[in-house]
C-alpha cells in the first residue's frame, strides 16, 4: 500500500451559509504527529471529519496515499468515492472522539472485536486476541468483561483507542479526546497517546487544548483561525513564540 499520507488541497466547507473552512491546505507525512490548535468553532473537527469521510468538502480535493476521497459530479457536486476505496482508506484511519462512542450494550472486549470481524472479517479468534493484546497496552487487560457503563471517563477514552489500535491504523485521529473528562483522569489518557506517540510509527492528529501536551509530543502545530490555518510550525515556535497576536491572544488564554 506504500506509506500513508494525507494531502489537503484547497479545501473549503460551509454549513448552510456558514463558511467554517476557507482553503486549507495541509500534508501529513508518515509518522508525524500533528496538533491542531485554534478557538472553539474554528473548524478543527471538521478538518479531521472529512480525512475519516464523516464529512464532506463544499470544494477541494482531499488524498489519501494519492487517491481522492471525492469526485466531482456534473452539478459541480462532490461525493465520496466509491464504497471499496472508501473502505480501504477508512481502514487505514482511526478515530477516537471526545464522548467515546462505545457499544454500551457490549462488553469491554467485544467493543474492540466488533470492526476487525466485521469489517476486515477476522476470525473471532484473531480479533479476540488482537484485541486482549491492545486492551492490554492501554492498561485495561483486567477489564475485558466488564460494560462501558461500569468504567470511569479515562477508562473509556482507553477502550475507544483500544478499539481504534485493533485495525492498525496508519494514522490516528483524536478529537479532543480529554475534554469530556474529569481532570484527574485527563492524565491517564495523555499517557496512552504518548506512548502511541513515543512508539513512532503511526502518524497522528491531535485536536486538542493541552498546550504543553502539544508541545511535548507534536512535530508540528497548526493554528486555526476563521477558516484558514494562520500559522503553523515546530511547538517550540508556535507555541512559545508565536508571532501573530491572534495567536499569542489565543494562547494567553491558557496560561
Ligand atoms: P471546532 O472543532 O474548531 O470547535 P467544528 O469543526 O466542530 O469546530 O465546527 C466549526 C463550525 O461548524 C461551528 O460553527 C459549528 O457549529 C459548525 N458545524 C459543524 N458541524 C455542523 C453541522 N453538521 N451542521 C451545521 N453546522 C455545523
């Protein structure tokens, strides 16, 4: 399959008649890790929405490893691309939201087994393994039958990146994965990705308001700002010294 990249170009969205994207372009390589930073309504869900094809661009082409996401319809329409290519592309993508997103009917276990039987149609045995395995690096091998509704905030973010790591995904997306959470177990959370990060292989996107979590795991930081990304470069630039005032407001904020 080569090397995972993804490749913004151009790329504008509206809601009704609400510009939330103006021309955002954007390449991730493999590996890197990527935080994406910017004030609430910015636009950051959406820009991680549509390269998991939850969302579709109003113009502009999206690629991942070189294939567009979309077509372009007679009446200048864009649409998905077809299901099987939408299907390998989503294969190599995983998301893990602010609010979890779990099976509340399934077990801790099954939650993860779910996608690897019926997506990749894995035997029950490989699935299940894979999946004790990954539970297991997120801290959780001794919670295995246990329902979502019987775990803490932290340990469900932990599942749903459980159930995210089971696919092998080339490039992981996360959400704002800490901010639905109390505050003592927003920790437990950014250990896990950081060992995801530390590990190295898997690109990633971090929407996210941890600045100093951004700073220590991020190659790169992206500022969005009305629609367009306003700066971008090295943490250490961006968020220590940042030259837009847009920029150092928004950060003021945080300290
Ligand atoms: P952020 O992640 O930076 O907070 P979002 O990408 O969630 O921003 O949203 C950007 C803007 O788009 C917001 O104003 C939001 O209300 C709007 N928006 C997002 N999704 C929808 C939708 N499905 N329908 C209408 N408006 C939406």
């Amino acid at each position: 399959m080569g090397e995972f990249v993804a490749k913004y170009r151009d790329v504008h969205k509206s809601f009704g008649d609400v510009k939330v994207l103006r021309g955002i372009d954007l390449d991730i390589s493999p590996s890197e890790k990527v935080a994406l930073i910017g004030p609430s309504g910015s636009g950051k869900t959406t820009i991680i929405r549509m390269l998991m094809t939850l969302d579709t661009p109003t113009s502009g082409t999206i690629e991942v490893n070189g294939r567009n996401l979309w077509h372009m319809e007679k009446n200048n329409e864009l649409l998905p691309a077809n299901e099987k290519h939408l299907r390998e592309v989503r294969g190599d993508i995983g998301m893990v939201f602010q609010h979890f997103n779990l099976f509340p009917h399934l077990t801790v276990l099954k939650n993860c087994m779910t996608a690897p039987i019926n997506v990749r149609k894995e035997s029950k045995e490989t699935a299940k393994q894979r999946s004790i395995e990954m539970l297991e690096k997120v801290g959780l091998g001794d919670k295995l039958n246990h329902y979502p509704s019987q775990l803490s905030g932290g340990q469900k973010q932990r599942v749903a990146m459980a159930r995210a790591l089971v696919m092998r995904p080339k490039i992981m997306l996360f959400d704002e994965v800490t901010s639905a959470l109390d505050p003592e177990l927003v920790g437990e959370v950014l250990e896990v990705i950081r060992d995801l990060a530390e590990e190295g292989e898997m690109a990633m996107i971090l929407v996210t308001h941890e600045m100093d979590f951004a700073l220590d795991i991020a190659d790169r930081v992206l500022f969005l700002n009305d629609g367009v990304i306003e700066a971008e470069g090295p943490p250490s630039e961006i968020l220590k010294n940042p030259e837009s005032k847009r920029l150092k407001d928004f950060l003021s904020r945080f300290t």
